[in-house]
C-alpha cells in the first residue's frame, strides 16, 4: 500500500500535530475582522491524553485556518484545560483591562481546570488580542466540589444586563445557569435537566438567541402559533423580537454516549430564556446534525454579520475518534455553519420550529476542464450513469455536489429495495469507495462507509453501518412526485451533506487507503425510470 494515512482536510480546521476534540472559546475580533478559535488540544500525542491544552487558530474567511500556538495551559500535568469558552468584556465589567487594551480585544475566556480531584471554573484574561492568557488570581470561581461540573459557555444577556453562565453537572443530567455582573461573582438562577437524551452524560452545554426565518415553504407563524400556545404567547410578547427580527432561544447540550446514531452527538431544545430560566416550548429534544461525527456544538461570541449565530463542531464521535487513520494529527472541525429558526412541516398539523444550518465555505468551483458537471432533467436508467475523473492536476481533494431528485412512485415495485446512489470512488484502491443515495422503501437517504479503507472499516463496527437520515419531501405535487435536496461537501476525510436547504445535516467522516484521493464518481440506480436528477451539479472546488 502506498500510504495507509488520511490527507488532511483543507476547508476545515485541523491541529497541526497532535491531538485536537471540542471547539472552545470561539470569539470574533471586531478590531482585526478575525475568527479565534480554541480547542481541546494534546500537541504531544495524537489521542486524547493530560496534560491537556487550549490550541488557537484564526481565521478572516471561516475557511481557512492559521494555527497560532498554545493560549491556555493546564497548572499540573496530570491535569487538563477542559473546554470552556470566551467573551468580549468590551465595558471592562471584570476590571480586568486597562486602557492600553482596545475595548474589541477585551477577551476573558472561562474554562474547567479538571484535575483527578475535581472539576471548577476558572476565568482567564487576554492582553494580547487573544493569543495568551492570564489566569484570575482567585480561581477558581466556581466550585461544587464535582469531579462532573464542566464546560462553561458564558453569553451576554442583554435584556437583564448580566453574563450568563451555562455549565453541565454532567452525569446528573443538569445544566446549571448561573447570572453574573463582572464575570468573577456568580449567582446559581435555576438548572435544566432530565430533559431529552440523556446518554451516560451531558456535556458542552450552550445557549443561543437565533433569529426565525419566516416565510418557508408558504408558512408564517401565524400558522405555527395556532397549535401550540406557549409558542404562541411567545410570539406574540415583546421578548420574541429585538425590532427587526424575531428571535427564540436554542439550549444545546451535547451527549456521550448514547446518542441514537451511536457514540456522541448534539441535541437541542428550542424556547424562552428570561435571564433566569430556560424554559423549551416543548420537551422534544432534535439533534442538530444526523451523522456520526458532530459533537460539542459551540457557538460564536459575536460576529462579523451581527444576527448570524455561527456554531462549530468537533467533527468526529468518542466511539473511534482516537482510531481514525491520520498521521501526526487527528481530528477536524466542521464546517462553520450559521443556524437560524425556521417553519417546519412535515406535515400540515405539526408545524413547527426546526433549527436550520447553512455551512460557510469560501472556495468556488474550479474553471479547469472536466471540473464541473451540470446537468438537468436527467431520467434515471440502469444502463446509463453519470461520472466524472479528475485528473490530478485539477484534484484539489474539496467537492461539492447539490443533487435534486424526484421520485415517482408508481414506477416501484415495493417488494425489493428501490434506490440511486452516487459512489465517490478512491484514485488507486477500486473496491474502495463512499456510497450516498436515496432508498425510496426507507424514505431515506443513507450514507455507506463499509467499502472504505478496509483495514480500518474491518476493526471498528461502528464505523461500518450503513446510516439512514429519515428525509421529509422538499416539495411535493399533485400528480405524487416528492422533490428532495441535498447539497454536500467533501473535504478530504470528511462529508457533510445539507437536506433541504440545512433544515437536517449530517456529518460523516470517512477513510480511503490512498491518502483519500478521490479518482471522481459515478451514479447508479437499479430501477428504470424511477427517479429524475431536476437537476445535478458536482464541482471540483479551488480558491
Ligand atoms: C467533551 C469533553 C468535555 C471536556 C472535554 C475534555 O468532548 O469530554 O466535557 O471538557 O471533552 O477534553
């Protein structure tokens, strides 16, 4: 074999050596027009190991990334920064600061020194635009004597002028809120918990304002609010809307393990926040992203647009992220994504609010010959396919695809599997390959890795499954044709596919023998006339 290793994602955030799990302590830089990111680092090894670190990295296009070194590091070595996050003290409520630090920079970052004793949260301060950190003299500020309490993530709450704290009691299913006027004092207001999935634990817990997008699919909230009324008193009080848009709060709190794809995952529940309490509008939990590898969602403080709320996630999943076949380095980031609240039908008596990602990526196709295949109003044959090879020059290993099928469902006989699917092949290793498609007895769109790198798939039963993302019709027309969409990018080891216009995700890594060289791809489908490509686009993507 050539090479047994990965190539390391472009588009998405990566370690430059070692060990790299939660995104922490994200924060934009309104001075410089720059993204920090931090993260759970170990740069001595590549699997999770104490003592246990904040890398950095920076970035004006949220795609790429500049590794910038460490900010935070642990007192003891059999201990670890554990995440946490950041905030801009702009009014220097912490009189941390004094005038030589430009308001915009005012970065205080609060995190979980865990240590085999115990967990507490430590505040930490910057000078330096972000880039180290000076730890309180009185950490820590809080303790509960807990080896289990971790994962700060402090907002700014306008409506009571108060930081507000969000921190898992990890196995006992809470998240505890806790208020503050200057980051140091803080005052336990109420706890969330027993709520949703619950897993083994609660970790990286998070609150969001994130503004509803009206007008999906013909729907207004008008519709939405009939069914449900705290919904409905919701919105139609003044705490839904800050004058232009109409907003709701979004509580995430990420489990592991126990997350119905297995291993770790991300939920959220969607509500009112009043300073104190949160309370969700149902107690239906959702999970962010359907795939394998998307967990401890974190979302950004602040941002260039200042109603987009951008989140990332560490794009892999405990049950093998320490195994996955990288050399020197492991782990990525997802995709930065911007989420907003949108109208969501499945059908005409639930409508309901459903958070919607949509990924940020500054890369356009690639002019060169062969790099681009646009084709609409294709009817699917078993005897036809569509493919594409990209030569090497041209192979930046970063694709994207948007796929638009109908479905015509008399064309089927139920009896046997029904489906198209769009192999994306390794350069050297045929028999490896990524198998996406839609299965019409499922419903379901699936997502195959069991012919990727053999070597590895053949160790990890987890990694193997063929996945199902139960999918609702973008649109659907009298004569029974149902519409769906999917738009999907590749990086390397990495695919997130956005259904509907991001009203569902789902993430999964995967793993060639080759480097993960991509030689191109090609469809297939085992029913004749069954399904029609309205439109299909695959691009080959550069700067
Ligand atoms: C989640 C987590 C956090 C903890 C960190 C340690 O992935 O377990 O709860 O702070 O990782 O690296």
């Amino acid at each position: 074999k050539t090479d047994l290793y990965a190539g390391r994602p472009v588009a998405h955030l990566t370690p430059p050596e070692g060990w790299m799990n939660d995104p922490n302590g994200l924060w934009y830089d309104e001075k410089e027009d720059l993204y920090h990111a931090y993260f759970q680092y170990n740069p001595n090894g590549t699997v999770w190991a104490l003592p246990l670190y904040w890398g950095h990295s920076v970035s004006s296009d949220l795609t790429n990334w500049l590794y910038q070194g460490i900010a935070i590091a642990p007192e003891r070595d059999d201990s670890g920064a554990y995440s946490g996050s950041a905030v801009v003290d702009y009014n220097n409520t912490s009189g941390f600061f004094n005038d030589s630090v430009d308001p915009r920079q005012r970065v205080v970052a609060m995190w979980t020194y865990n240590t085999p004793e115990k967990e507490t949260q430590y505040v930490s301060y910057s000078v330096d635009g972000g880039n180290t950190f000076i730890s309180y003299e009185n950490n820590p500020v809080l303790d509960i004597n807990s080896t289990q309490y971790r994962d700060p993530k402090v907002i700014w709450h306008e409506e009571s002028n108060k930081w507000i704290l969000t921190v898992a009691h990890s196995q006992k299913y809470e998240i505890l809120i806790y208020s503050s006027p200057n980051l140091k004092d803080w005052k336990l207001e109420s706890s969330f918990g027993d709520q949703g999935y619950l897993g083994y634990q609660y970790e990286c817990p998070g609150l969001a304002k994130v503004p509803v997008v009206e007008g999906e699919n013909g729907l207004t909230l008008s519709n939405l609010t009939s069914n449900n009324t705290s919904v409905n008193n919701y919105f139609n009080s003044s705490a839904s809307s800050n004058g232009k848009v109409k907003e709701a709060w979004v509580l995430f709190i990420s489990i592991n393990p126990g997350a119905p794809q297995g291993g770790s995952a991300t939920q959220y529940f969607i509500g009112d926040f009043n300073g104190t309490h949160f309370v969700p509008f149902t107690t239906q939990t959702r999970f962010i992203d359907m795939g394998k590898d998307y967990y401890a969602l974190q979302c950004f403080f602040n941002s260039r647009n200042k109603n987009d709320v951008l989140s990332i996630a560490w794009a892999s999943n405990w049950q093998y992220g320490s195994l996955v076949p990288t050399d020197g380095w492991r782990s990525s980031m997802s995709l930065v994504r911007n989420l907003t609240l949108k109208e969501w039908a499945p059908n005409p008596e639930s409508v309901q609010l459903n958070l919607n990602s949509e990924p940020i990526l500054n890369m356009k196709p690639s002019k060169a010959k062969n790099a681009s295949t646009e084709l609409t109003d294709v009817l699917l044959t078993t005897k036809d396919s569509i493919s594409a090879n990209f030569a090497p020059r041209m192979n930046t290993g970063v694709y994207d695809f948007e796929i638009v099928w109908s479905v015509n469902k008399n064309a089927f006989n139920n009896s046997r599997l029904n489906e198209w699917t769009l192999y994306i092949d390794s350069q050297d290793y045929y028999a490896e390959y990524l198998a996406l498609g839609y299965d019409t007895t499922a419903g379901a769109f699936y997502i195959d890795r069991g012919n990727s790198y053999n070597d590895f798939v053949s160790l990890n039963p987890f990694f193997n499954n063929r996945e199902s993302i139960s999918l609702e019709p973008y649109s659907t027309s009298t004569n029974g044709t149902n519409t769906y969409k999917v738009y999907g990018v590749i990086d390397q080891n990495i695919v997130e596919l956005y259904f509907n216009d991001g009203s569902i995700v789902s993430t999964n890594l995967f793993f060639f023998s080759d480097h993960n060289q991509i030689r191109g791809f090609e469809t297939y489908t085992n029913v004749d006339g069954g399904f029609k490509f309205d439109s299909f686009k695959f691009h080959v993507l550069n700067f």
